[in-house]
C-alpha cells in the first residue's frame, strides 16, 4: 500500500505530464483515457497559477497581452514551482525568469515593471509596525555624540527599492485601469529610483536622488548610520542629510533608532 507520501509524488508527477505514475490507479483505463482525467486538474492548476501571478502582476499583463502573459505563467512554473500552498506569496523571481525568457527578449522593460509590482505587493503585505516620528527624533537626540555613528535606522517593513533603467513608475501609471493605456513613453527618457511603502491612504511610491537611494539602501541592509552617510556622499557629494533625515522620520520610513 503506498505511502500518503507517496501517492502525493506520483500525482505531482503525473500532472507534470507523467501519467505512468498513475497507471496503477486506471482500473483497466487507458493511458490516453488515465491523461484525460488528470488534464482537469493539470487544466484548473494552470488557471490557478496564472490568476494568482495577474493579480500582482496586472500591469505586466496588460502590457504583454493575456495569451503571452499565461504562456510565460505557465513556463515560469515549470522552471521554479512554488514551494508552499500560498499562492499570494508565488511570484517573487518572475522578474528574473523574465530576462532570460526568449520570447520577451524584444522587452527589456518588463522584468522591472514586474520588479515594481511585486514590491508594491509586499508592500501590501507588510506587517504593521507602529510609526511615531516624534519618538523617533527624541531618540535620536539622547544618543550619545560618541554613539551617534555607529546607530542603525530601522525602516519600516513595508520599505522597498526599486532602481530602473527605464521609466518605470510612467509606465506602471500609463497602465492602471483607470487610464487609457495609449499614452507615448520614450524607453530612453531615462531610469528611475524608486521608494515603495505602505502609508494610512495605501501604497505611495517616491522617486529618489542618487544619494537618497544609497543612503536608504544602505540602512536597508543595516548599516551603520556612518556607514550610510558614506555611502550617500559617494553616490552624490551634495547629499544633504538632515533634510533627508527629517523627511523619511515624518513620512515613517524610518521607525525606529537601534543603538547597539
């Protein structure tokens, strides 16, 4: 008798196309008849992947149209199958399956439009975190002036970056329902650096300058706050940080002073 275990891998498998790891189960059926029976559940798990990706990837679909967006869907889970039953959390390395992916070679934009979509949904799906802007500063000024650069900045969880070559964010916006979807956006009209998260009104995005995007990446990636300064000079020499500082503090960016 097999195992539960067992049956579960022969099922997989058999819905990847291996129908001989059900012919035990046929009770006389043909293998052609066996295919059949489990194309259903092949078919809805198709259906079920590829709602899952085009509710966070909607602009990315519409961009590529719906047959070349369930086409790459379906090619994207059979190179990287998910790993849990959640389906809300599938989809993080589309973006990478979609630079190598030959049929979108003529793109070269939409791994980053799918970067930017599925920051926005983590940014969605970020645990809450209490924002007090005013607790943040009267931390910031007990710290001891011996202290001071070795502090780290903790960011909200709802905090990602996002760095294109290409417009992105116009392009995201030219794509939402809302609009019509015609308007002419030059693919050289230069990059964009990106900072999504999660306020009260839902998810805003804010472009970033050069030194504001090291700065915030760093402290990302826990750096120290020298660290972080270093990091924002050298990307931009007139980073001017107590403007910076004062503005992500209030906006509640930064949530919290970690001084150890």
């Amino acid at each position: 008798m097999p195992s539960l275990r067992d049956l579960q891998l022969r099922f997989a498998a058999a819905l990847a196309g291996d129908v001989a790891a059900v012919a035990a189960w046929g009770a006389g059926a043909s293998a052609g008849e066996i295919d059949a029976r489990i194309a259903i559940y092949r078919a809805n798990g198709r259906a079920n992947y590829r709602n899952a990706l085009a509710a966070t990837y909607a602009v990315v679909r519409r961009l590529t149209g719906a047959a070349f967006f369930n086409a790459a869907v379906d090619a994207f889970v059979a190179a990287d199958p998910p790993v849990g039953g959640d389906l809300n959390v599938y989809g993080e390395r589309l973006a990478e399956f979609l630079e190598r992916y030959a049929p979108a070679a003529n793109l070269p934009y939409l791994p980053d439009v799918a970067r930017l979509e599925w920051a926005i949904d983590e940014a969605n799906r970020a645990v809450d975190a209490p924002r007090v802007p005013d607790a943040v500063l009267a931390a910031l000024s007990i710290v001891a002036p011996e202290r001071l650069r070795q502090l780290r900045l903790a960011l909200d969880a709802s905090c990602r970056l996002v760095a294109s070559a290409f417009p992105v964010l116009r392009i995201w916006r030219a794509n939402q329902p809302d609009r019509s979807g015609d308007e002419r956006i030059a693919l050289d009209e230069g990059g964009v650096a990106l900072l999504v998260r999660r306020d009260p009104q839902g998810v805003a995005m804010e472009s970033l300058g050069a030194g504001e995007r090291a700065w915030l990446d760093a402290l990302a990636r826990r750096a120290t706050f020298a660290a972080a300064i270093d990091a924002a000079l050298a990307a931009e020499p007139a980073f001017d940080l107590g403007a910076t500082l004062r503005a992500h503090i209030a906006a509640g960016t930064i949530i919290a002073v970690i001084d150890r």
